[in-house]
C-alpha cells in the first residue's frame, strides 16, 4: 500500500487568536538596578589574574611528560582558560600529531585522541584496535578501570560515520560506567556523573568551566595554580559579561517591545546566555552582544508566525520582510509594525557599526537568512492553521530552515573582529553540510523533548508526530529511532568539523559546533528551558551571570544578593 503524501486530520479552524501564556522575563531590570564591582576590584582582579596566567603559560611550555602535558592541555580547556594559550596548545598538539606516538594504556589513547580530533588532527579510531580481545570485544581487564572508560567514553563521542569501533567503544564505556557507578570515590563519582547526563565535547564551555572547577578544587592533588587562575579568570569574565547583559537590557528596555506584544516570550538574558555558550570570550563581545539581539527579535518574530498572527496577517508580513522595504511598513497591522521596525532598525544599526571596518556586507547574508527564515515560518502556519501533517522529509525541508540554526550561525559571524571574507559567508549561507546537521539536531532535539508542551495548542506538527503518523508507530518508537538519526548527525558534524576547508579558522567551525552544543543546554530533558526559563535555565543563569567562584586567596568578591 503505498504511503499517503501527507495527512489532513480535521478541516482548517477558524481564524482565532492563540495564547501559550508565557511566563514574563526573570529578569526584567535585574542587570540594570545591579551594581557593577568597584573599579579597584576589576583592578586588583585582572593584575592576579595576568601574574597567574603567565605562571599557567610557563607550566605548559616547560612540561616535556607526554601524558603530564595532554592532562595539563585537558585541565586548561576544562576549566575555560585555554583562549589565553591558543598558540602554546596548538604548538604541543601539532607535535603529538607529528610524532604519531603510540601509547599503551587506554587512559593516555583516548585522552590523546580527543585532544587531537578536537583541534582537528585526524587521528584514526584504530588506534584503539590494541584493547579489543580475539572476539572483537573490549577486554575484561579494561571493565574496573574507571579513568580510562571514562576518557573512552568521551573520546567516543568524537566519532564520524562508519567508525564501528567508536559506537562499540561508547556502548561499553556507557555500560562499565553505570555499573561502576556506586563504588567510585566522590571526586570520580562526579565525573562520571556530569560526563554521562552531557559528555563533554558537547557542554557549552562557560558551562563547564563552572561545573569542572567545583570538581577540580575537590581532587586530592590539584593543581592550586591553575584552579585560582580558572577561579580569578571565570570571575573576571562574569564581571564584563555581567556589563553586557546591562547593556542588552538597557536596548531592551528603550526598545519596549514586549509590552508592545504582551502574547510573545521576553527572553532577553536567555537569549544573550545563548549567544555566551557559543563564544564567551572577551574578544568576542560586540559578536555576542550583536547575536544577543538577533536571538531576542527572532523569538518575537517566532511568537508571531506561531501564535498569534492570522494567515492573513504572516502572508502581509512575510512579504514585507521578503521586500525589507521601510516604505512597505504601513501594510502591516499595527502589532506587526512594531516588530518589523524594531528589525530593519537593529539591521541598519548593525551595518553602521560595521562600516567604518567594511565589514557592512555581513548584514545583507543576514537579511537573507532572515527571509528565509520568515518564508519557513509561514508555511508551517499554513500547515499548522490548515491540520496539515507532511511527511517527515518534506518536514525537515522547512522545520530546518525554521530552526533557525543557519541564521544564528550567521548573526553570531557578523560582529566578529575578524576579517571573515565574502566567501566564507557564502559557505555558511550555502547550506554546507555542517550547518544542516547542527539545524537537525536542533530541530529534532527541539521536537523530541517539547513534543508534548507545544501540542496543547494548535501548533506545526513535530517531527514526533510526522514519524509516528508515516510510520504508524508509537511516540516512543519514532523518539527512539529519531533520536539514532540525531547522533548520526553528530558524527556527520564531527566529520565536516574535521574536513571542512582546512583555510577556514578553527574557531569559526567551532562556533557552529557550539550552536549544536548549546541544545543540551537549551533542552535539556524533556524540558524547553529557553521558554520555561524559571527553574533549570534561572539556575544556570545564576551560576554563569550573577554568582562568582569563591576564591580563598588574597582577591575575593562579594556574592551579590539573590535573584
């Protein structure tokens, strides 16, 4: 029998206004009423955090050990501080790639393997044939060590397609893992826990710098030198991030928006921590803070298409985003007026900024991707106004441009200091296959883990249920096979990661890859944390933006009061 094109379950609705009833910002003026930390604070803050940093440079440098200097390498990267010595690990790593040392225990093959990959030197998942017994097996002897499975277990999550020996590795590690789990000491225990509810290739890096320096301060030897400088340097940072989300919401607040359209999300610190998990460093912050906006006024322009506009209404206003015409502005009702402005405004702010670098020509890619993001949008209102269930391929055809993966990944280039040329935005706007595995994992992730929320209004059918009704299975079944196709496309990433042209930067490819990270954080469970921000992502935000790692050194700082 062959399978019907697409479903039509009930007849179009009348034309109604919806409301999800979203929960008003956290955060409203938190970030503006806050006061910053004292001049003399950030000046006797960054001067230990300068003479420490050249003690870190100087231990890196000197340490010839092979395994002492991967570990110390892993450490650095962990605890967020390896942007200060970008130069010096690449140099040590280039070295190991060259030498092709062979090592014989898994702990030190597997650290290196993930070391190596993650800097994009392709090393071959042979390297771990040694440890595989006449059947083809992971050895018994292997089963008790707890550091060397972990450090398979991550390094496995590194893997590309077709390394049958990668998803061999990760299936055992997993299992040896679990099993082991009650007998580890605290320190151990806390490892493995964090790396097997999110691995750590895939942890937003502000994130993990948080979480690995409560865990390193509680290893019996550690090294005092590196934990300050994580402590001082993390504290630094939150404080210049903590001035950026005070400017964010100073734009925000001039801009008056949400009161404007009380039925949309007011996300702003949510969606500036967003744009934090992809790139967090200092020189990054007229990137993130540009980003920051792009992610606050597509969220309103999501609710619109999704909530509240009538075909009628997404069909004027798709049209004049496609025409991005100012002139064309009165043809919209009024509600929609106000975003549309709010949008060409912050576009023509963007390319005045940067003129003077000539560096205006990144906004026209964003224009683009912004329409194509409109026209997305719009046709899964049809769908969802019309009762509509495509097939999951045609599905994807659209819900992947209206993830709106590809337009963060350009909106997070555009404020960027460095000379990125045109051709690289035609890369990144030309759908490489880099782009269209991290909108999957966005998107199908999305739909798994909020399936269940956004079917309580009319809503564009997921990818759950075009599955389930192609396929005539349960959600369970098409979550479970969805989700296989999902870390597929991890490993696809993991692969353009690695072979994408070698020209481009790396930390350019690994933006990309950290959009595809920040889903963990941003769905974690079966939870939309962007959406419902008042528990999991208040926390994180809490932890990153408002209370700094306590230091018992000469330099300290004061927690500020809670939120």
């Amino acid at each position: 029998m062959e399978t019907p094109q697409s479903f039509l379950l009930s007849p179009p609705p009348k034309e109604t206004r919806q409301s999800a009833n979203f929960h008003p910002s956290v955060w409203a003026d938190f970030f503006i009423s806050k006061p910053p930390l004292p001049d003399i604070n950030m000046a006797s803050l960054k001067s230990k955090n300068d003479e420490l940093k050249v003690e870190v440079g100087k231990m890196l440098i000197d340490n010839t050990h092979p395994l002492h200097s991967l570990e110390l390498i892993d450490r650095i990267q962990c605890l967020g501080v390896a942007y200060h010595f970008e130069k010096e690990i690449e140099e040590k790593l280039l070295k190991f790639y060259e030498t092709s040392a062979s090592y014989d225990d898994l702990y030190t093959v597997a650290l290196n393997f993930r070391l190596l990959r993650q800097q994009r030197y392709h090393i071959s998942c042979d390297v771990f044939s040694k440890f595989l017994d006449e059947k083809g097996e992971f050895m018994s002897c292997l089963n008790d060590d707890v550091k060397a499975l972990l450090s398979l277990y991550e390094a496995a999550h590194l893997s590309m397609p077709d390394e049958k020996i990668l998803d061999k590795a990760l299936d055992f590690s997993k299992i040896q893992l679990k099993t082991l789990a009650s007998n580890m000491d605290p320190y151990l225990s806390k490892m493995v826990s964090s790396s097997l509810e999110i691995p750590l290739v895939r942890r937003g890096d502000r994130l993990k710098a948080k979480l690995y320096i409560s865990i390193f301060e509680k290893e019996s030897i550690c090294n005092e030198t590196l934990l300050n400088f994580a402590k001082l340097d993390f504290n630094f940072l939150q404080a210049s991030h903590q001035e950026e989300a005070r400017s964010l919401s100073i734009w925000w607040k001039d801009l008056n928006l949400t009161k404007s359209l009380p039925f949309t999300r007011d996300r702003l610190i949510e969606g500036y921590i967003w744009a934090l998990i992809v790139s967090f460093e200092p020189h990054f912050s007229r990137a993130r803070l540009m980003m920051a906006k792009v992610i606050s006024l597509i969220t309103i322009l999501d609710d619109i298409y999704d909530v509240y506009g009538t075909i009628e209404e997404l069909q004027l206003l798709t049209d004049v985003i496609e025409s991005w015409q100012f002139e064309n502005v009165g043809k919209l009702p009024q509600y929609m007026q106000h975003e549309f402005i709010a949008l060409y405004k912050n576009f023509k702010e963007f390319e005045n900024k940067l003129e003077q670098e000539q560096y205006s020509f990144r906004v026209h890619y964003l224009k683009e991707e912004k329409k194509k993001v409109a026209k997305a949008y719009f046709q899964e209102a049809k769908w969802a106004n019309d009762g509509y269930f495509p097939k999951l391929k045609d599905y994807l055809g659209v819900s992947l441009i209206s993830s709106g993966y590809s337009y963060l990944a350009c909106a997070s280039y555009i404020g960027m200091q460095d000379e990125i040329s045109k051709e690289f935005f035609d890369w990144v706007t030309g759908m490489p296959l880099i782009i269209k595995s991290a909108e999957f994992i966005a998107r199908v992730v999305n739909d798994i883990r909020t399936n269940e929320f956004e079917q309580k209004r009319k809503h564009v059918p997921s990818a759950v249920q075009c599955y389930v009704m192609e396929h005539g299975c349960s959600k369970e079944e098409a979550s479970k096979k969805l989700m296989e196709m999902v870390e597929e496309e991890w490993k696809i990433l993991n692969r353009e990661f690695m072979f994408s042209k070698k020209k481009i930067p790396i930390h350019l490819l690994r933006t990309i890859v950290n959009l595809a990270n920040a889903i963990e954080f941003i769905y974690k469970d079966t939870q939309d944390n962007f959406t419902e921000s008042t528990k999991t992502m208040k926390d994180n935000i809490i932890d990153l933006l408002v209370e700094p790692v306590q230091i018992h050194m000469d330099v300290r700082l004061t927690s500020p009061s809670s939120v």
